[in-house]
C-alpha cells in the first residue's frame, strides 16, 4: 500500500512538473512562439472543418504580425473550399490595415490570387475573387479592385463584387471612386441597391452632394424617393420636441 501511494504521488508530481515545463515553454510575450505552438496543435485536430477554422484564425494572426508568407502557406493546409476563400478575405482585409506601399499590396494580391485560382469549387472560387477586390478596395488598390471583379464569369457575382467595392469607397468618404464602381454593374437592379446603399452611407459620413448624385441616380422611383428624403434628413434632422 506504502509502495503504490510513493508512486502514485511519485507519477502525480511527474506529470505536473512536466505539464508546467511545457506550459513554460513559451512566455506570453512571444507571440512567433505561440503561434508555433498553435499551429503545431492544429494539425492534430481530426475533425477538418475545426481544423480548418483554427487555421483561418492562424493565418490572419500570422498577417497581422507581418509574416504574409506564413499566413499564406496556411492556405495550402485548409481542406475546405469555402474556409480557404475565407482565409484569403481575411488576410488580405487584414493586410489593407497595415499601410504597405503599392509595390508590396501588388505582390501580396498576386499572390492571394495564384491561391484563389487553387480552388476548385466554382462558387467558393467566386467568393475568393469577391474577397480579393474588396480587400484591394480597403487598402486604396481601387484599379486592382475594379480589374479582379472584371474578371469574374458569374454575372452576379461579378456586381456583387463591384457593389461590394463601391460600398467600401464610400465608407472612406471616396464618393467619385464609388460611383465608378457602380458603373460597372450592367444589371439595373444591382445598381439601383448599390446605389441606394452608397448614398446612404455617403450621407452618413456628411459627403452630401456626392450622396446627392447616389440618389439621383436611382431608377426605382420608391428607392429614389426613399434615399434623397434620408439625404435630407441627414443634412437637417427632423427632430421634433413636444
């Protein structure tokens, strides 16, 4: 009894010095260390849409530290379509943060192109391309935006992206750069939403003349009405005190 208590006690300290030498190994200010330690965890995730959702996570930290190559190696690990087109969003919306000059954004996009271009599955495909303009959009790349949704076979899809683009310059206040994208879209529907949605949200960043313009541009004599009278609810609220 003596003998079994020892090593009960004996295997009970063992483990939890190994434990605590493991935990130790990476101090928490060493982000390069931690991720390595994550990623070394991820592959032995046997159930693939975990897997694949801790790498997409793995992939936009390691662009958010300025290790592009490592984030998009993580691409090439993911099994599932629909996650992959997520992880390229996802590092390139992170990328558009980090202000790099255009030469770096040029090879960053190429190279987040060549990965979408990997993808087999045609709708997932589509929403990479999606992705990949609206993330050139974000980072100011409005040419680069404007030539990958070009490149889209899929008709909605394709002014899915352009209204996308559009919505994104005219959260940065880029009224004319909007309306260009708008421009592109040859379904008349899908440019009375975007625009519709343009205009709102130039109003709300007090860009009214350019909202203005969004809102003439309407077709829809319900949308048209409906975001000309926002306009001018924007420039002068109707708050009535009783």
């Amino acid at each position: 009894m003596v003998i079994r208590r020892l090593f009960t006690i004996t295997f009970a300290m063992l483990f939890a010095f190994g434990h605590t030498t493991q935990a130790a190994e990476c101090a928490v200010s060493d982000r390069v260390c931690i991720l390595k330690e994550i990623e070394a965890q991820s592959v032995k995730i046997e159930n693939t849409s975990w897997r694949d959702q801790t790498y997409r996570e793995l992939a936009k930290t390691k662009a958010f530290e300025g290790d592009m190559n490592g984030a998009l190696a993580i691409i090439d690990k993911i099994e599932t379509p629909d996650t992959q087109a997520m992880t390229i969003r996802g590092i390139g919306m992170v990328a558009a943060d980090l202000q790099f000059q255009k030469e770096q954004y040029d090879t960053l996009f190429a190279q987040l192109r060549e990965k979408a271009e990997k993808i087999k599955h045609p709708p997932s495909y589509a929403i990479a391309l999606t992705y990949i303009a609206m993330a050139q959009a974000f980072a100011g790349d409005n040419d680069g935006a404007w030539k990958t949704a070009s490149e889209m076979e899929n008709d909605a899809l394709r002014h899915k992206a352009y209204g996308e683009t559009a919505e994104i310059q005219a959260e940065a206040g880029d009224g004319a750069a909007a309306m260009k994208s708008i421009g592109f879209i040859e379904s008349l529907a899908f440019r009375n939403k975007a625009y519709a949605i343009v205009s709102k949200l130039l109003a709300d960043r007090e860009k009214f003349e350019d909202a203005l313009e969004a809102g003439m541009s309407i077709e829809n004599p319900y949308k048209k009405a409906k975001a000309l009278q926002y306009v001018l609810d924007k420039q002068k609220p109707r708050d009535i005190k009783k």
